[in-house]
C-alpha cells in the first residue's frame, strides 16, 4: 500500500509538472514570442483558461504527500521553509501578472506585469529543477528524520550541502530548458501566423540544449546519488522509464518536422514524464535520502500512515481523482483548437 501511494503522488507530480509546466513555460518565452499587445494576448488566452486550474495538480499533490507521508512532509517543509516560500512569492507574483495587466490601459503598467509574469515564470522552472535535485542529491538528515539547509554555502554537494550547489543548479537550468521548449510546442499548437512561428523556433533551438543536458543530467545524477545506479542494475524492468523520455526527446524532433503540434506536445509530455518517473524509480523506496548515512533515510516505510488510513484514503481518492479528471477533460475539450482574439474582450 505504501508504494502504491508513492506511485499515486510520483504520477500527481508528473501531471502538474506536463500540465502547469505549459504555462510556465509561456510565461518564460512569451515576451520572446509576442512583439505587440494583440500577439500578447494571443499567447495569454492560450492559457487563460487552464493556467490557474492546473495548479489544483500541485495542491492535490502537496495534500496527497500530507495524508499519506505525514512525517515526510514535516520534515521537508520545515526543511525547505525558506525556498518554499520564495515559490509561493513567486507563485503569486506570476498569478497578479496576469491577472493585473489589464486593469489599466497603459503601455508601461502592460509591460511592468508582463515582465513580472516573465520573470516569475523563469525563476519558478528552475527553483522547481533544483527541489527535484534536492531529493535525488539527498540531504543532511538527522536521526529524528529532520534537516536544515542555507539557500547555498559552498556549492558543492557534500555533507554540508545548500539548497543550491552546481548540482541542484545544473538540475535547474535542465527544467528552465524542458519548459521553454514544453510552453513554445503549446503556444505553437494553440496560435497561428508569427506568433506560431516563433514558438517553433524557439521550440527547435531548446531541444538541443535539452537534449545536451539530459545527458549531463543523467551522469550527474548517477554519480551523485549511488542508489539511482543500484536500483537500475537490480531491477532491469526500470529502464521503460529513460525509454519514455528517449522516445518522447526523439518524438519532439520528428514529429516537429512534420507539422503535426499536437503529437509534438504530447511527445513532450512523455519527455517530462519520463524523466520524472526516472527520477522516482531512481530513488525508491527513498522518498527523501540522506546524503549522508543512508539508514538515515526516510522511505516509504518509515514514513507512511498507518496502513488503514492508507486503505481507507484510497477509496476517497480513487472517485475524487475520477472527478478531477473528469472536470479536465471538459475544460480542455471546451477550449480546444486555436485561439480566437475578442476584441472586446479581455485576457
């Protein structure tokens, strides 16, 4: 049960990453994209209607975590407090952007909320790359299953890490590039004319740097963290996850050349989820591993509810997802297709 509910958070993280990563990634090339207020518009009304909603996968997730590894999420939000709320400042920075650019006609307030949009959206993609670094790097943890960390100290990920070193920092940049080239393929499926053309640039200039660095990524993530190489050598059926995000890298670059936006977005959702599943094959049954004494661990054991809250949870959770899910599905279907600009509208 208790790897049932790290395979059901692992999927809920992977889905807001696909669904919310669209967005950020929008928001980090949409100054880039869009040179005018109606191109601009265009790329906001791509996410208008979807882009708050996909953030419910990162709450769904984060009360998941709660329910079902409560002393998992003690210790890192207590951990983490300081990078957390600086994602939480970010989050809502990024919120008002877009929500505040219209409420005054006037070219200088525009551009203000849309480089703060721009801005939050860049830091969140790669605050977000460096916590996944956190947990496969590991962290100092104590015997009472508690840590602390500086926003940085020496840079270097030994026993007496930060939160940022050139690791966390390299996984950083690595999820800057994914959501660049993740948000240009859906401002590419959703708009039309130059706006379209841009993004598709931009899209093809982001794949060779993520394809560099998911082999960069991937060497740095074996020799920092043993149990990735350990866990892959035992267990030969984990390999299907690097094969997803291989074939959905690969699937970006073909299908791209043939003009078809929607497979190419979706072989982007299969990069992200790939590498992210990876991630978390990876580190199980560590849900949080110690960078130091590896019994120090916490793992999906030690850290778990008890087994009748676990039962009794998944029959909640399996019709609330089933509802969810469902609420997506329309939400999509009803503002599938192209973009239509109102102009008596705004977004």
């Amino acid at each position: 049960m208790e790897t049932l509910w790290f395979c059901l958070v692992a999927v809920m993280i992977a889905l807001y990453v696909m669904l919310d990563g669209f967005d950020l990634g929008a928001g980090v090339v949409h100054l880039l994209v869009a040179k005018t207020e109606p191109e601009r518009r265009q790329v906001i009304a791509s996410i208008g209607p979807v882009w708050d909603g996909n953030e419910v996968w990162l709450l769904a997730a984060g009360g998941t975590l709660y329910f079902a590894f409560p002393l998992l999420y003690a210790s890192s939000f207590s951990g983490f407090y300081l990078p957390l709320m600086m994602v939480l400042w970010l989050l809502i920075l990024r919120g008002i952007g877009l929500e505040l650019r219209n409420h005054v006609d006037a070219p200088l307030w525009k551009s203000f909320w849309d480089a703060t949009f721009a801005l939050g959206s860049t830091l969140l993609a790669i605050f977000f790359g460096a916590a996944l670094g956190n947990v496969v790097r590991g962290v100092p943890l104590n015997h009472d299953g508690y840590f602390f960390l500086a926003l940085w100290t020496n840079f270097l990920p030994g026993k007496e890490p930060g939160i940022l070193d050139w690791y966390t920092v390299t996984i950083g940049v690595a999820a800057l590039l994914t959501l660049t080239m993740h948000g240009s393929l859906w401002i590419a499926l959703k708009t039309a004319g130059e706006v379209q053309a841009r993004a598709k640039k931009i899209a093809r200039l982001s794949w060779y740097g993520v394809a560099l660095f998911t082999i960069v990524v991937t060497a740095l993530s074996f020799l920092v963290q043993p149990h990735l190489p350990e866990n892959f050598s035992k267990y030969t059926w984990g390999y299907i996850f690097p094969m997803l995000a291989l074939a959905g890298l690969i699937g970006v670059r073909l299908w791209d050349s043939k003009q078809t936006e929607l497979l190419t977005f979706f072989a982007s959702c299969a990069y992200i989820c790939g590498m992210l599943t990876s991630a978390a094959f990876g580190v199980y049954p560590y849900v949080l591993p110690s960078n130091g004494d590896p019994s120090l661990g916490l793992t999906v054991y030690n850290t778990a509810a008890p087994h009748y809250g676990l039962v009794i949870g998944l029959r909640w959770f399996i019709p609330g997802m089933l509802l969810v899910s469902g609420y997506f599905f329309l939400v999509y279907r009803h503002f599938a297709g192209k973009v239509q600009i109102d102009e008596g509208k705004t977004y």
